[in-house]
C-alpha cells in the first residue's frame, strides 16, 4: 500500500514573516488577490495591515469579510461571487480555521464550478484551485497547510467532510506576532484542537513513520507550552512554540487523518454552530477512552510525549495516564467540563451519532465503533462522567 505526504510548496515561520506576504505572492503570478477573512480581522486594522504589504509588491487585493465561525456553504457561495465580481485571480486566507476553511471552498468552487457540498468527500475536484496563501492568526487548526476543507451544509445542519489535495495552499505563513491578540479562551480551544489533532493521528490506522514523529513532538510542545500561552498571551516564546506545535499536529493529521473525536465534533458544530476545538477537547479524553483498547502501546507513548512517569507501569496503566493527563490540561487551560454547560440536547444524540459514523474522519479510527457506542460516548461528555 503507498504511503502519499501532503504539505503546503513553501512554509514560513517566525516573528516578522507577514511582512515577505507580497513578495511571496509575487512568485504566484497573481495580479488582483482576495483576502478572505472574518468580521473582527477586517475592521480590526489587521487586513488592512496585509493590503499594504500586498500594496507595497504592487499586488491589488480587496478584503472580503464574511468567513464566519464554522463556516457555511451560504458563506461560500457569497465568496464566489465576490470573487468573481471582483475580477480576482488569487487567494488569502487571513485568520483561524474558519477563514482558511472558507478561501479553500471559495477557491475549490471558482475553479471548478458547480456548489461546495459537491466536493464533500475526498478528492472530488479535476481542476487546479486558483492559488491561495493561507496566513495564520491563531495556533490550532492547521488549516493553513492541510487539504481538509470544513464547510457546514446548512439545510442538513451537517459540517462537511472535504479532503482534497488541491486545496493545499501553496504557501502558509506563521507569524506569532499575529497570535499575540487572542484572548485566553480562544488560545486553550485552538491548543486544544491541536492536541486533538495530534494524538487521534498518532492512534490513527493510517499513521506512519513520517507522521508519528511529528505527532510525539506536537503532543510534547503543545502539554509544555499552552498552558503558559494561555497564562500569558504576550509570552512570545509560548506564542512560537505553538505556532510551531499546531504546525506539526497538522503535518500529522494532514497525513494520518484523524479519528471519532472530530468526526462527532463536528456534528456538534453542524447542529449547535459551537466552537469546534472547544468541543474537540470536552470530547477528546471519552474518545480516546473507548480507544485505548485499540492500541495501548500508542498510549503509552502518548502518556510519555505529556510527561507522565510510567517506568515500571504495566502497558495498561501507562496508557490509562494519558486519559488523565489529557483531562489535566483541559482543566489548566480552561475548557469547560461537559458538553451540558454548552446547550447539547441528548435527544440529538442518536442523529448525531448516525451522521458522526457516515463523517471521513471516522475511517481511521482505532477502534470501530456501533452506533450505540457513539451515543454512549456523547452521552458521558454531557454529563461530564
């Protein structure tokens, strides 16, 4: 079976890296670039702060402000025809997941036509997506380098699924000075989605070599330094650190994929439009539970990237310590302890589940699940068991 590794042509880090956006751009031989972000970043000051980057390289853009949090295939659509309408031939996505999430359904439908739930699924394009250069703002989603798109359906209230390598981008910018502003809340969920992503690819069935480094060291970075983040947001060593661990969580799920956590995560989205790595985290340590029988060696060295002493442990107990290390984190950073406090309904459950086995990220689970498991596992998150 082949092994194939996706990540974006050209990456860049470190404090400063905005400031070479046009120059970059350049090389894309773009003339007239959209700037998709959200309300905030438009009228913040921080799109204007790209447009004169892009100014400065003799690059038109204009700012399109309508990537909502989970964003929505209305979103897109209205995406499309600002970008037609605009007469551009280039992408930048400005923001967290949400406004990477909606340049790539923007991006996928105005080169190759037709609606976004169209591409739901895993490589349902056939044309070359118009470029896009993805700069992130917050250290969570890695959405700047992997080719997963999540857009809500809103008639199905259901978020979906789009992994497709034509939606890379073809340059990522990580820039911590741009992270510096997100309050606490925002710092643990994004965090915590990267945890998320890096242990379900770690106990992923299509984790590999390439990926299983990455992970480990994600997994390492991420328990060290979030907390001291979300303690501190202008601790600009913490800010790096985990621009760098996000990063390395997506080279890992990009590659991997990922696991129930997020498929059930996202049904929660889809129905409640909640904040995705808030309800990744509260799900996190019920998923990985139900997992650990799947592979308790895996968790074991999970327990280890997170600091847990194992030596002399059995490799049952050893594994069981990364369920509680994962619960330790949550607490310190503040995640809220059930999916109740978030406005859940149980009588959504069943649906939920129904739609949680049918979701991509499902496939790559350790441990197969029925659907009355699902449910068992969403019911013990609303309860905070």
């Amino acid at each position: 079976m082949s092994t194939y590794y996706f990540l974006p042509t050209r990456n860049v880090f470190g404090e400063g890296a905005v400031q070479e956006a046009g120059t970059l751009m350049q090389t894309l031989h773009v003339k007239r670039v959209m700037i998709v972000t959200d309300a905030f970043l438009a009228s913040s000051g921080m799109a204007d702060q790209v447009q004169e980057v892009l100014h400065r390289a003799e690059i038109e853009s204009v700012v399109f402000g309508g990537a909502e949090p989970n964003p929505t295939d209305l979103n897109v659509r209205s995406g499309v025809d600002f970008f037609r309408r605009h007469g551009c031939d280039g992408l930048i996505s400005l923001g967290g997941g949400s406004s990477h999430d909606c340049a790539k359904g923007i991006g996928l439908v105005a080169s190759n036509g037709g609606e976004i739930a169209d591409y739901e699924g895993v490589d349902k394009s056939t044309r070359d997506m118009v470029p896009l250069m993805a700069i992130n703002t917050t250290a969570g989603t890695a959405s700047e380098i992997t080719r997963f798109c999540i857009i809500t359906d809103t008639r199905r209230k259901v978020k979906m699924a789009i992994v497709d390598w034509r939606v890379t981008p073809r340059i990522a910018i990580n820039d911590p000075t741009l992270m510096k502003g997100m309050p606490a809340g925002l710092t643990a969920a994004t965090g915590m989605d990267a945890m998320t992503h890096a242990i379900e690819a770690y106990v992923s069935t299509n984790a590999n070599v390439l990926t299983d480094s990455a992970a480990l060291m994600a997994v390492k970075m991420i328990y060290q330094y979030l907390p001291k983040a979300v303690a501190n947001g202008e601790y600009m060593k913490a800010r790096d650190k985990m621009a760098y661990a996000q990063y390395l969580a997506g080279i890992a799920f990009n590659n991997a994929s990922l696991g129930y956590v997020h498929a059930m995560a996202h049904q929660l989205g889809g129905y409640y439009n909640l904040p995705h790595g808030v309800c990744n985290a509260i799900l996190l340590p019920y998923v990985e539970e139900f997992n650990l029988i799947g592979n308790l060696n895996r968790f074991r060295d999970l327990a280890a990237a997170m600091g847990e002493t194992i030596d002399g442990m059995s490799t049952g107990d050893a594994a069981n310590k990364a369920i509680q290390a994962i619960r330790t984190i949550s607490r310190q950073v503040g995640i809220p302890e059930n999916l109740k406090v978030l406005g859940v309904k149980p009588e959504d459950f069943a649906d939920m589940a129904e739609n949680a086995m049918r979701d991509v990220c499902s496939l790559t689970n350790p441990r197969k699940a029925t659907k009355e498991q699902i449910i068992e596992i969403y019911r013990r998150a609303y309860e905070g068991e």
